[in-house]
C-alpha cells in the first residue's frame, strides 16, 4: 500500500538513504530545540469548525507575486537534490509544475538553473546566498532571469552557518561525484573536503558567505535585476518593517528548519507578528515544521500566503524521484482540501484566525 502520510515517506527515505547523507538532510544546529518546536508548534491550535457551509469544492489555489499556485506550496530552497536521486532539481521541477506548486531551485543547485527551467512548468524561484564574491552572485543573477525564472529569494539568516553537530560528527562533505554546477568549481572545493570533527558545508560557508551583509546591501541586488525580491530568514516583526521599509516584495517566517540559531522562535510562532507588521501588498510565506495539509492550514489561517516544505520534498525524491515528489504534493493537496472541508472554509480566503484556537490544556 502507498504511504497515507508524509510519515510513512519519510520511513521508506531513512530506509533508502545512507547514514550520514540522512542526516545531513534531517539534522538541525545545537540541541536541535528549534528543529523540533518548528513541528511541535503546529500542535498548539485546535480548529474551529463551522457546520452547514457548501462545501462541494474546496479551492486551494492562491495569487503569489503575479503568479497563481495551484496548490499553496512551495519546495524551499535546498541544496544538492542530487544527493538523494540522480535526476536532482530537473525531476522536483517537473513534479512541482504538475502539481501547481512552486519551486524555489538553490544556490547550490546539482543540476544547472537552465535545465531546472526547461524541466518547470510552474513558478520558479532562485535562492540566493550572499557571496563574497559578488560577481559570482551577480552572474547567477543573469542567467536566471535570462532562464525565465521569476524571482530571487535572499536567504539573510546564514552570515555563518549554524552547528550542525550531526554533520561534525560524521565530518561530512559533499560527494566528490555531486556539484553545485551554476559555481565555479574553485568557489566550492572546501564544501567537498572535511576532517574528522569538522563539515565541509561548515568550512565552505567560513570560507565563501560574507557575514558583513546588511540592509544597505539589498540595493546592489537590486540594480541588478528587475525580478522581485525575497527575503528568507525573518522572524521579527523588527525586520518584517524593514524589509517593507526596503521595497522587499515577499518575506519568508523561516528559521532555516532550524539549522541555524538553535532556541530560535519556532517559524510558526514568529508567523502572527511579521504578518501584522507588513503593509496588506507584501505576502509572508511560511517556513518550517509543515508536514501535513491540517498545517498547511493552520499556517493559512494565521496570515501565509502560502507555505515552503523542505524536508519532505527530499523524502519524495529519494523514494521515487519525480513521482515521489508528486505524491507528497498530492497527499498535502488531498489533505488540505479535507482539513478545508471539514472546518468549513471552501477557499483560502475563507481561513483566518477565526478558524483557530488555543489548544486547551
């Protein structure tokens, strides 16, 4: 029998993929608290369902930055798909067009951003980090608007990379075999070596992420592209003003799936103040923990436009490749749609705080 959840996915991947790749892919920084509150989080609000509302068709399809999605979800940025399926970001495209979902291709892409564009048929985003090597990020620039891609997403929450203890402790680095191919080779080779106690992902961000980065820097990007701007990595309503302050198009409430500032606000939590501190024009997305349709919703109701999901994605592909990613879209369509009909809220602009509460305890 197919898995009924994304639990089930999620045991044929640990099944499939090697130790130390698996946790690469699943492991946090620190204690892994945040990590674990992005999901626990979800658990806090109860429903409030209301009775005799038609609810014959459930329409989960929403208007992000001139674009409609289908399905209110997107792949969050993830480095090397082809860790875990050989055909990499081209099949997580392909099952994101199918499904009316949004693809956002990272950095650190294994297949090139012009051959993850010919795979899309659906809104394609591409995922920054801010380089010392500006001329590095200023090419990739080029070429994805050139490709057709429709926005860039600055991640702003990585002036250095978080303490992955599982990657320490397994001194893991990238494959020699699996290359983030829109780089220069010499602009990635640490990522590709580590010692014991040490992580390659670890050393290449000490080496190559410039940590002065700061608001005043966004005007740069800027003069470089027309494509709206997102900024991943917000949690404050503090930053969420200055974002809107700074022209930001979009914010993503992320706290990297709590790979970075471990004891971080859970994505959720921070969710409600972001939004109430951006003007109505400038959509927030959320960021972490979503494994479910009910959390999509939850997440809706308290102000997202939509959602990213990381970790299932990969659980996906590396159980069946562009199918795989298919069926977790589909589970979280066919769940979404159920948890809107059962609380009486047909379309999405129908769910907002009104359709929760506290749980009780």
């Amino acid at each position: 029998m197919a898995p009924l959840t994304l639990a089930g996915i999620e045991r044929a991947a640990r099944d499939q993929l090697s130790p130390e790749i698996w946790d690469f892919v699943e492991g946090g920084s620190g204690a892994e608290r945040t990590l674990a509150a992005n999901r626990e989080m979800f658990g806090r609000h109860a429903f409030r369902p209301r009775a005799l509302v038609d609810v014959s068709v459930c329409a989960p399809a929403v208007d992000l930055l001139g674009a409609t999605l289908q399905l209110p979800v997107g792949i969050a940025p993830m480095a090397y798909h082809r860790l875990v399926h050989p055909d990499g970001e081209t099949a997580t495209a392909r099952a994101a067009g199918k499904a009316g979902a949004l693809l956002v291709a990272g950095i650190f892409a294994s297949r090139t951003l012009e051959d993850i564009a010919a795979a899309a048929t659906g809104p394609l985003w591409l995922q920054l980090y801010w380089l010392r090597r500006r001329e590095a990020l200023a090419a990739l620039v080029e070429r994805a608007e050139a490709a057709g891609y429709a926005a860039l997403l600055l991640t702003v929450d990585a002036p250095r990379i978080g303490r992955r203890l599982r990657d320490l402790r397994n001194g893991f680095a990238v494959p020699p075999e699996i290359r983030a191919v829109n780089l220069d080779p010499a602009l990635m080779a640490a990522s590709h070596h580590a010692g014991q106690g040490s992580s390659g992902i670890a050393e290449h961000a000490r080496e190559q992420f410039d940590p002065t980065l700061t608001w005043a820097d966004l005007a740069w990007l800027r003069e470089r592209s027309r494509l709206p701007l997102v900024l991943k990595g917000v949690l404050t309503a503090e930053d969420a003003r200055r974002a809107a302050d700074h022209g930001v198009d979009a914010v993503v409430v992320s706290n990297h799936g709590g790979r970075q500032l471990d004891g971080a606000l859970p994505a959720l939590a921070a969710l409600p103040e972001v939004v109430d501190a951006l003007p109505p024009h400038i959509p927030a997305l959320l960021d972490g923990g979503v494994r479910s349709g009910a959390d999509i919703a939850v997440a809706l109701a308290l102000g997202a436009r939509a959602v990213l999901v990381g970790r299932p994605a990969f659980w996906g592909l590396a159980t069946g490749g562009e199918a795989g990613v298919g069926q977790v879209l589909d589970l979280l369509r066919d769940e979404l749609e159920h948890t809107m009909a059962l609380l009486g809220r047909p379309s999405v602009a129908d769910l907002d705080r009104t359709a929760l509460a506290p749980w009780p305890v």
